[in-house]
C-alpha cells in the first residue's frame, strides 16, 4: 500500500468497514509512514469536530431574566 492508497482507505478504515485484509495492510502501512498516521489523526479530529457540530444545541433556558434580555437587546441597539 501506498500514501495515496492510504488516504483512499481513511474513512472506511474509521467506520470499521475494511475488510481484514486491507485493514492489516492499511495499519502495516500507518506503522511505516509517520505522515499518514499524522494524517489520519487530524482526519479523525476533523469528523469528531464535525459530528459534534452538527449536534443539536440544548434548549433555550426559560428562566432568563426579563433585565438581562433588555440589557443584551439594548447593547446590540448601540452597534
């Protein structure tokens, strides 16, 4: 396998859907190239960071002060 193999395997790889063999190839490979498995970290940093993005935020809080709103809606007034 190579460096460009490798990046062609990356989200398979992370999903866990590799078959074995080409799993034990992509890994034998990560062990060899320090770029790739560089690589492959900051990738699945990247999908976690993205995955999390995509949550829904949690609902709005109903016990907000009325004065802190007005503070906030008059501050954004004087922009």
């Amino acid at each position: 396998m190579n460096c460009q193999a490798c990046v062609e395997f990356i989200l398979r790889y992370l999903d866990g859907e590799l078959p074995d063999d080409e799993r034990a190839a992509f890994e034998v490979h990560l062990a060899k190239c320090p770029p790739c498995g560089r690589y492959l970290e900051q990738y699945r940093v990247t999908v976690t960071a993205c995955k999390k993005a995509f949550v829904a935020p949690p609902e709005a809080c109903d016990d907000v002060p009325e004065a802190l709103i007005q503070a906030i809606l008059a501050s954004r007034r004087d922009v």
